[in-house]
C-alpha cells in the first residue's frame, strides 16, 4: 500500500501560477458585460421604459472598451488570457490581435448606433419580446468571435450570435418574417454544421483547437494530413456565414424581412464574422493552402461583386437593393483573401472594416427613405430632397462611400485591391472590382435619382395604400445615422490610421509569431 506523500504537487506545467493581470481582463469583458446585460434585461422584461436606460450606457461602456482593447493591442501587440488558469493548448485562449480589434471596436461603434436608433424603431411589442436582450446577445457572440483563440470556441461564438439573430429576425412575428427567418435558418445551420465537421477534423488532424498552437503544426503535417480537403470545408463553411458565391442567395431572401434597424446590424456585422472567420483560418493557419486554392477563391470573389451589383441594379425595393449591396462588399473582401500578401489581406481588412459601418449606414438610410416616402418601393417613392435635404446629403455621402467614390471612406479599401491585384498581374480581378463599381455606381445613382431627387409620382387610380407609415422624426434615427455619416466622411479625409493599421493587421496575418508567443509566452510544449 503506497504511503501518503506530503510532497507539494508542482502545477507551473500546466497551470497559470501568477495572478491575471488587470489589463488582461480587456480580452473577455466585453462579452462578460453584453451577457450580463443580456441577463439584466430579461429580468426587467416587462419594465420597458428601463430597456434604454440599461442597453444604451452598456453599450457605450462596450464601446469604451473596445477602445481600451484595441489601443493596448496596438501599443503592445497581442495579448492571452485563458480560462480556468490552464496554460494553453488545455485551457481556452482568448487572444487579442490587431484585427480582431479593430473589427470588434467597428463592431461596438455600429451597435451603439443601432442601439440608439432602436429606441425609435422598435415598439413596446418588439422591446417586450426582447430586442435589446438579444442585441446584447448578439454583440457577445460577434465580439467573442473576434477575440477568440480557440477554434471551437470560434463555433461557440457562432452559435451564439445565430441564437441571438434567429430572435432579432422574427420579433414581431409577422409572416414575411418567419419566411426570411426560414430560409436564413437553414443555409446557416447547414454552414454551421460543415463547421463542426471541419472542426472535428481539426481536432483529429492536430491533436489540439487552439489556433496559434494549429498555426505552429500545420507545416509539419502539410505532407501528412488531408490539409486541402479540411481547408476547402472550411472554404465553403465561411461562404456560406459570408453570404459569397455561390452561396449567397438566403441574404437578400431574408434581410428585407425584420426591423430596419435589426437588417443594419445584420447587413453591418454577421457577414464580416464569416469574413473575418475566411481570413483567420485560410490566413494564419493554412496559407499554403489559402495559396493552392487562391484561383478559386478569386473566382467566387468576382461572381460574389458581379452578381451582388447587378442584384442592386435590378431591384426596387430598398430594403432587397441594400442586401445585394451588402453582397457585393463581401466580394472585394474574399478577393483580398485570394490576393493573400499584406496589400491584399490588409485592403480586404479595411474593406471589412469600411463596410461595417457604411452598411448600417445604408440600411438606416433605407429605413429613414421609407418612412419618409412612406414605402419601400422606388415606384412610389420620390421627392425626399425637399422634404428631408439632410437625408438627401446623407444618402449622398452613403452611396458614394458604398460604390467607393472619392472622397468617402469606401474608395482607400479599393484602390489598394486594385493594386494588390495588379500587381500579381490578375488584371481580370481588378476588372471585376472595377465593374462592380460602375454598376453599383448606377444602382445608388438610380435611387438617388428616384426616390430623392425626382417629385413623388401621383398614386394611380385604385392603387393600394402606402406600406410605411410616415411618424415624425426624432433624435434617436437622426443621430446615429448622422454619426455614421461623420466616420464615412472622416475616414475618407484621413485615412491614414486606419491603412496602417489594417496593413499591420495583415502583416501579423501572414507572420503569426507575435499572436503564437503570446499564447505561449515560454514556448510550450511542442
């Protein structure tokens, strides 16, 4: 019988002996606090007029500290924390790097903006039904998305925002609703489920889920594992999030169908997690196989922007116009992906980062035309100019920064595709950058034309009546859309600090030395 031993256990090998450190806590507040707002509200579910008083300071405070989280990251570069003090690969990293704070610090800003323009849009019936609850939600699983170093926390994270988004999509309940949430159900839990197939895959190729420790082995296993195979599932898995070609047919199905300000957060923020997903794992992870696969993934990007213009342009209704534009913009990103290098990787970051916040913009923009004009149809919409200029120069500054004219923020992201295409010398690539502009140069300039600039055309005889009821304005829709406009503006006039910073982005992409240290900060065990 073994005696009993009061040697001390030595746990340095597989523990977090030190305290965390104050500053760590940065990685996981954000999703510690839109949870537990997420928890406050439903307990204050009947208490309506507390709603704002709690979501809009949470989210002011979520925006502050995304701040604080991107300002460390940039100053000091990226940073761990793991959860239950297990050293990595065992326990669960939360890592914070360059691009995932800067798309979580977007993501904040845009949600505040939503936040605030729901106070307006959303009646007592949708805040009673949890609007501001699962905007909470929502913004935990974007923001863990972003700042997770786990790989099947990344799916986690993804489960959690869908969640979220299949009650945003249906509150109110309305018909039209439930057969967009329908259709967008279905394509994401089949993009969902070849997630957890490739990620079940991972876990058998590797022996682990933490991404930096995958980024160390993938070399070693590249003449070994079925490395091309695994990258096309999660190639085709991230399309799907994405909304690219030739998977993308359930977005414009299914974001004309909610709240206007519950389609800017969608058109705003869920594609870019797909995006963002593509470039994490075809980027860091398997760039040999990123590079073996960038034909057929510039391919799919040309289709994605063509289409997605040409969809814009063959629309009248608004709200079905900005999800092809929504499209299109996922287009000039994946041909960043295809591009690979930092001129490539960091134009399709600040392409991400831009449209963000220019396609909140323009939904918002939607929802202002329609209750103005009193529709969603261009057929019956007109005269906005003189009813609202502040909306016409609005739409202005939109749909310039959208089609990526000067001098808005949408024209810096394209340049530099264009040159980082040229560059390899796919000049085809740059030609559907380039057409994929021009028509959706046209699509924006025919509704400008239609619904702002022209007199509204007199109702035909025995026409059914308007589809929007025309209320008054107020602060809550004017200042957020207001502040978009102002960042369009302004990141259009200097651009510099954000093409460094998504060229910065891209470089710690492409050589993850920097990320893989600060998961394993004395080099681990291999």
């Amino acid at each position: 019988m073994a005696a009993p031993t009061t040697a001390p256990i030595d746990l340095s090998a597989a523990m977090v002996m030190a305290p965390t450190a104050i500053a760590d806590w940065l990685v996981i507040a954000p999703m510690v606090l839109m949870i537990s707002l997420g928890a406050v509200l439903m307990m204050v579910r009947h208490k309506l007029h507390l709603h704002g008083w709690i979501a809009i300071p949470g989210l002011v405070a979520l925006v502050i500290i995304d701040g604080l989280l991107l300002w460390r990251v940039a100053v000091d570069g990226p940073f761990t924390m793991t959860a239950g003090r297990w050293l990595p690969p065992f326990g669960i990293s939360f890592t914070a790097d360059l691009l995932g704070a800067l798309l979580a610090f977007a993501s904040g800003l845009v949600a505040l903006a939503a936040g605030i323009y729901g106070l307006r849009d959303i009646n007592a019936t949708g805040r009673r039904y949890g609007f501001y609850p699962f905007l909470m939600l929502l913004m935990a699983g974007v923001t863990g998305a972003f700042l997770t170093g786990d790989i099947f926390n990344l799916y986690v994270w993804f489960e959690v925002l869908l969640i979220s988004s299949f009650g945003l999509l249906i509150l109110g309940s309305e018909r039209q609703q439930v057969d967009g949430a329908l259709k967008y159900a279905i394509l994401n839990l089949i993009g969902t489920t070849l997630f957890l197939i490739a990620v079940g895959y991972v876990y058998a190729i590797f022996g682990t889920l933490n991404m930096a420790d995958i980024a160390r082995q993938a070399d070693a296993h590249a003449g070994t594992a079925p490395l091309m195979t695994l990258s096309t599932l999660f190639i085709l898995a991230f399309a799907m999030k994405a909304a690219a070609f030739p998977v993308n047919f359930w977005l414009p199905a299914s974001y004309h169908t909610p709240r206007i300000v519950v389609a800017a957060l969608f058109g705003g923020l869920l594609t870019k997690v797909g995006v963002y997903a593509l470039m994490r794992v075809m980027v860091m992870l398997f760039p040999l196989q990123r590079e073996e696969l960038s034909l057929l993934l510039a391919i799919s990007a040309a289709l994605t922007m063509v289409i997605g213009a040409l969809g814009a342009l063959a629309q009248s209704d608004l709200r079905r116009m900005a999800g092809f534009a929504v499209i299109a913009g996922i287009g000039n990103v994946m041909a960043g992906v295809a591009i690979g290098g930092i001129l490539g990787v960091g134009g399709a970051i600040l392409y991400a980062l831009h449209s963000i916040v220019a396609m909140t913009a323009l939904y918002l923009l939607v929802g202002e035309a329609a209750r103005l004009g009193g529709s969603w149809s261009l057929q019956t919409l007109g005269g906005i100019y003189r009813q609202a200029p502040w909306a016409a120069a609005a739409a202005f500054v939109i749909f310039f920064a959208t089609a990526g004219l000067p001098p808005f923020s949408g024209l810096w992201p394209k340049i530099v595709l264009l040159k980082a295409a040229l560059d390899i010398g796919a000049w085809w690539l740059s030609a559907a950058i380039l057409v994929s502009a021009f028509l959706l140069t046209l699509a924006l300039g025919r509704i400008f034309l239609l619904a702002f600039w022209r007199p509204r055309p007199a109702p035909e005889a025995g026409a059914a009546p308007v589809s929007i009821p025309v209320s008054p304005g107020a602060w809550e829709r004017s200042l957020p859309l207001a502040g978009l406009v102002l960042l369009l503006v302004f990141f259009g006039l200097f651009p510099e600090v954000p093409l460094r910073l998504s060229q910065a982005a891209a470089a710690s992409l492409a050589d993850p030395t920097a990320y893989i240290q600060s998961v394993f900060p004395t080099g681990g065990a291999e």
